[in-house]
C-alpha cells in the first residue's frame, strides 16, 4: 500500500462510518434543540474519538493534547509505540474563523522531524476560503504527505458538501462527498464520484476524470 493508498482509506473509513459518530441536528439553525442536537465541540469531540480509536487497533498510541519537542500542541497524534516517533499528527476546527491557524500548524510542520503523515478536518468553511486553503497548500506543504477533510457551505448549517485532497509523494487526489440527515436527524455520508487524480487542481485547475486504480 502506497501513502497515497493509506490517505485515501483513511477517508474512506471516515465517510463509510461517519453514521457510527452519532452527530445529530437540524438542516438549520431553527430547529436546533439543545437538549438533544450535538454541538461543535460535540462533533469535534467525535471525530478525534473516531482517529484515535482508529489508531490504536492499528497498533499506535494514540494521544490527544501533546506537545512535541517544539512545543507544538497536536490535537490527536499517532505514536509509533516501538520508535517513538510520530506517526501521524492531527488538527481539527469546527469553526471557520480558526481554520487557517490549524492549517498553519499543519504546513509549517518539518519534513524531517515532522510525522509522516498530517491529517486536517476542517468543519466548515465558504467556497472562497476553501480556495485560499488549496493554495496555501500547494504553496507550502512541500513533499509532505497530507490528508485534508474540508466541510464546505455558506454556512455550518448548509455545510453539506465534503471535499478531500490528498496530497502525496508529488500527486494530488480528490473526491467528494454529501452529507444528509437521516429520519431521526443522524448524519450520514456519502461519496459523489470517485477519487480523480487533479494535477493542477490546487492552482484552480479542474481535477481530470477518474483514474485507473482509483478507489
């Protein structure tokens, strides 16, 4: 399995059990019940549950809150339990306003001391600020292996539409994916599409049609 491979399933297994998460709420702000509905910090609080869980059945220590060496604080890290090393470093922000310091801490992150692999989910943000982090992405992640989880809308209510990059070993890859409330206001997901090799996509290029291989 390539890294490219690994990213991928990684997404696969977050849109696949996103159902399993339990995030429940409205289609608008309306009829948000307080009593019942999750909140930001509930659906964060899940999402890093369901990565750390996930890394330890793959046999790593899974941490959350843990500075490295250069006092860099991850939310959810991975740490190979024989090397110690990090493995895999996550960040995760449900709210727009704080998405480019999480993907600031991803992209300055050094390739040699660096985990291997970077994971962002980003709860929700306009179309355009979802530009601005493609570029900075193209413009610094330099070689770095990157996964990004993107919930994209007008607003966090309407911020149905998944989009992922992964960005690996000098290629880049796509997919998309929707977000529906079942009958009892549990959000499920599922992929539009499969994944497209998208050279040039970051610089605003459309990605190409699907590729041979390609989950």
């Amino acid at each position: 399995m390539t890294s490219s491979d690994f990213l991928k399933r990684l997404c696969e297994g977050y849109v696949r059990s996103y159902r399993t998460l339990n995030i429940r709420g409205p289609r608008n702000h309306r009829e948000f019940n307080p009593l019942t509905d999750s909140r930001a910090a509930d659906t964060t609080h899940r999402e890093l549950n369901f990565f750390g869980q996930l890394g330890e059945m793959l046999g790593f220590v899974a941490r959350r809150e843990v500075a490295r060496r250069d006092r860099t604080r991850w939310d959810l890290s991975w740490v190979d339990i024989e090397s110690e090393e990090l493995f895999l470093c996550m960040e995760s922000e449900t709210f727009e306003d704080r998405a480019d310091d999480a993907m600031d801490k991803l992209l300055r992150t050094g390739r040699s001391k660096g985990p291997r692999y970077l994971v962002g989910v980003l709860g929700w943000l306009k179309e355009d600020h979802f530009a601005k982090v493609k570029r900075a992405i193209f413009d610094r992640l330099r070689g770095r292996s990157l996964l990004l989880l993107a919930w994209v809308g007008p607003d966090m209510y309407h911020a149905t539409k998944l989009e992922v990059i992964v960005a690996c070993e000098g290629n880049i890859y796509t997919r998309r994916a929707r977000a529906e409330p079942d009958k009892d206001k549990y959000w499920y997901v599922r992929f539009v599409g499969g994944w497209q090799k998208a050279t040039g996509y970051l610089r605003g290029r459309p990605p190409s049609p699907q590729t041979n291989g390609a989950k």
